[in-house]
C-alpha cells in the first residue's frame, strides 16, 4: 500500500561558538543534514537533534559546553529520542571524557568528521554512544562536498585546515591537527558556483593563508589563488584571514597594488610587542621584523586599515614586556584589536611554565590596553570623515529602516542615506560621521573616490 502520510521533516537546533572555521564546519554540517531531511530550527524545545558545535582556545570558551549541555538535561528527559551532539574542538579534545561527564549525550565528533554526520546518526538511533576524533591525513572527497553557503552577497571559503605553528599557547594544532590545502581548482569552483548564486564577496579563511600549499593538498601559492579568484566573474571583492606575520610574502604584499578586488584589510595577529615574549610563545617573528613589515603595508597603501590580536600576561610577562605591547600598538594604531588574558590550555607548550601571573594583573593589563585601543579605533574612524569610500551594500540597516548599510573595503560598517535601495552594488558614500564601531555617511552619486 503506499503511504499517504505526509511525514514532518526532523529537527535540529545547531549553536556554534569560536571561529570562522567552526562556522565553516557548521554551515557544511548543515548541508549535510539537509540531504537526510533536517530543517533547522530556532528552538531547541522542537528539535529532534541537537548540536553544538565548540570552541576551546580558551577555558572560558570550553566551559561554556558544559553550562550550554547542561541546559538540554531535561529536554532529554522529557523526550526520549532527542539525539544531543557536541563536534569542533572541544569534542575533539575531551573525546570520550565528554560522554562519560555528561550521561544526556549521545554523540562527539571532531572537526575532520563532520562528514560522517549521517553514519553517527544511524548509531546513535540504534541507542549507542558513540565518539567520532580520528584525523585524516589527507582532505577526502566527500569532506566538501557540500560548498559553503552564502549570506546574501558574502560567502566564507575554507581553503586549508589545521595548523602546523605549535605556538606555545595553542590548542589549535591539538584540536584541528596537521596543515592541509584543498585543491585549488575546488576553491575556484566553490567560488564561482557561490558567484553563479549572487555572491560578491568571498573571505577565504585557514588558520595561517599565507602557508596555503606549501604544506600538501594546495597546488599554487597563496598569491596565485589569489590571483585565480581575482578572475572568476561576478566575484568583486576578495578577503582573507588569518594572516601569520612570519609567512606574509612580498609577493602578497606587493599583491595589493595589482588586485584591486583585494579589499585593503589584513588581519595580522602580533599576540605581543615584547620579543622575549613573542619568543617564548614560539611566534617566529620579532617586533622589528612585524614593524618593518606593517610600515611596508602602510608605506604603499596609506589606506589599507590593519587589525591583530594581542595576549596579555602570558607566563613571565613582565612590566617592561608589556609596555613594549602598549608601545607597538601605540606605534601601529591598529585599526582594530582582539585582546584576550592568556589561557592556560591542556597539552600546549606553555601550559608547562610555572611562572604563571595572578589574574588580577593579567586583567588589569588587559583593561589598560582595552581603553587605550578603543582611543585609537575611535580616532582611527575619525579621520575618515569627508573621504568617499566604496561600500558593498549589504540590505537595509536594522538601526534606522531610512539607511542602507554595508562595509567599506577597508572593512568598517557605514550606514548611509540614499535613493537606491538594493543590495550587492558598490556605491560611493562620503563619511560624514564616525562612532566608535561604525561610520555614517551620505552616497555620492557622482561617484569619484578621493580617500
Ligand atoms: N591562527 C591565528 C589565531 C587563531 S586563535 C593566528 O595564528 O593568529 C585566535 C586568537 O586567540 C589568537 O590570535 C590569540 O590571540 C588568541 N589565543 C589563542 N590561544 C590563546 C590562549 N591560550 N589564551 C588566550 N588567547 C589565546
Ligand atoms: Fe594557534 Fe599559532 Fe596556529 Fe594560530 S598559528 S592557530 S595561534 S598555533
Ligand atoms: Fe576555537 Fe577551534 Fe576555532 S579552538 S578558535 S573553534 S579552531
């Protein structure tokens, strides 16, 4: 007899925390789950499986999994068949440790088993606990298969994985194990089907760009990727991170003058501005090398804006080490800034020093440097009013329904008034207002930039 019910299709409720490779990780998890019917769903009270998807780089980071699992508890009580999963780099840290902690758990997969979803699925159905952490030496084919999805007119593609730098302070190279470039020609046919569907802008994302083929898989350098993606039709901006200053090329940075889809952005973490520490943190770069390099950027692009990331009190951070921190930002004048206190992380280097500073210091430290960055983000947006920047238009700004909102090439937020009203275009706005975190301005419909 045929089977007239119309069958509900099954749920899941997927939280991701960390990094664009974890949001990489679950737009494909995603996909995945779309082949065997799951919607997705906002509430986690409707859904059939649950995921999270976790993040461990710093032990704030990793507990957080534990509260979030904690709020499932009785949803699996009250139903049964709920599946409970946790994947990225927590899973792949805790493996079996997660499953024996937390009895409501039914699955744990790292972040090279993504694509084994539908399997794990098929188990835990059949009532078995399972944990899913191997690596893989090699990228299979079916790990892509699913391309990345887009967000309107913007897109992520994951050009590498893993991370081959050990800095002492990491988990990274633990939880997404050993360097690895996919293909070139896959990254060119991701982005041109992403191109196909209406996407303007790709961010190809990795833990280190700069290392892209040099380490198996990748077949072209870094800049030649670049390069080939420059060429495929319909993509008119082109971004990367995260930059590692000791693997930054000439030839990439002399790039920019010839690539004028390349947005004038790098994300280039320093993590401190002290040599002993940059050297205890296995960095592999000294302050003079990082400065010679930004001055080199600033000196051919005076627009290009610049953000990094800092650790403060790393194990025997001495006063004089940080001001030597508090000195290069004060030289550089990043355009923006990630600070963290440093973490002591499970199995890195680092976590072996016993020269450890109080939390007291290390917050204080990190505050100082906060209030000041903020000065300088501040007046860095400051000194853009009156140019004409372009901006992709992203849709209409949630603050004021009367302005459009986009980002400017060199990656800040303007709101702005005009007569059009779609998205996707490259318009030139002149800035009229600068805040903190965003810029406000006026599009030119003439059109002449003059930054
Ligand atoms: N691959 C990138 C960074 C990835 S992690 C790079 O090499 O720069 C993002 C940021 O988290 C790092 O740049 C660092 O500033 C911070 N971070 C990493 N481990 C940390 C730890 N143990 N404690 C505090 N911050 C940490
Ligand atoms: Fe971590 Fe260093 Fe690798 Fe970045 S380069 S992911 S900080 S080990
Ligand atoms: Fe976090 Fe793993 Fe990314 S530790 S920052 S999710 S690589």
């Amino acid at each position: 007899m045929e089977n007239i019910h119309q069958h509900e299709p099954k749920k899941v409720f997927l939280e991701t925390f960390g990094c664009q490779m974890n949001d990489n990780d679950s737009d494909r998890l995603l996909g995945f789950l779309k082949d065997i019917e799951y919607i997705r769903t906002d509430k986690p009270e409707k859904a059939d499986l649950i995921i999270i998807n976790t993040c461990s780089i710093r032990d704030k980071a990793e507990q957080k999994v534990y509260s979030t699992l904690g709020r499932f508890k009785e949803l699996k009580k009250e139903n049964p068949g709920l599946i409970i999963g946790v994947g990225g780099c927590v899973a792949q840290q805790e493996g079996a440790t997660l499953l024996k902690r937390t009895p409501h758990l039914d699955i744990v997969f790292g972040p090279h088993n993504v694509h084994k979803i539908k399997e794990l699925l098929n188990e835990a159905g059949n009532k078995k606990r399972v944990v899913a952490t191997g690596f893989n030496e090699k990228i299979d084919d079916d790990e892509y298969a699913i391309g990345p999805s887009a967000d309107g007119i913007k897109a992520f593609i994951s050009i590498m994985r893993g991370c081959n730098n050990f800095c002492s302070y990491c988990i990274v190279p633990y939880t997404r194990g050993r360097e690895v470039s996919r293909k070139s020609a896959d990254i060119i046919s991701d982005a041109q089907r992403l191109a196909s569907s209406g996407v303007k802008e790709v961010s190809l994302i990795g833990q280190n760009v700069n290392s892209y083929g040099t380490s198996g898989g990748g077949d072209v350098s870094f800049p030649e990727l670049l390069r080939k993606i420059a060429r495929v039709d319909g993509i008119e901006r082109i971004r990367f991170i995260t930059s590692h200053p000791k693997d930054i090329s000439e030839e990439l940075i002399y790039l920019f003058k010839d690539e004028p889809k390349l947005c004038r952005h790098i994300h280039l973490p320093v993590q401190s501005g002290s040599n002993s520490v940059l050297k205890a943190m296995r960095r592999g770069y000294t302050r003079e090398e990082y400065l010679s390099k930004i001055m080199l950027l600033k000196r051919l692009y005076p627009e290009i804006s610049i953000s990094s990331d800092i650790i403060v009190g790393f194990p025997g951070e001495t006063e004089a080490d940080y001001e030597d921190t508090i000195s290069l930002l004060k030289a550089v004048r990043f355009d923006n800034l990630f600070s963290f206190m440093y973490s002591v992380r499970p199995g890195t280097k680092a976590s072996e020093f016993t020269d450890h500073l109080p939390l007291e210091i290390k917050s204080e430290r990190l505050h100082l440097l906060q209030e000041l960055q903020k000065e300088i983000t501040f007046s860095r947006n400051l000194e853009l009013v009156g140019k004409t920047l372009e901006v992709l238009v992203e849709g209409q700004s949630r603050i004021d329904p009367n302005e459009m909102t986009g980002r400017t090439t060199c990656n800040r937020i303007v709101n702005f008034t005009t007569e059009a009203r779609g998205s996707g275009s490259l318009v030139d706005v002149v800035i009229t207002n600068a805040s903190p975190n965003s810029l406000k301005g006026i599009h030119n419909e003439r059109g002449n930039i003059c930054s």
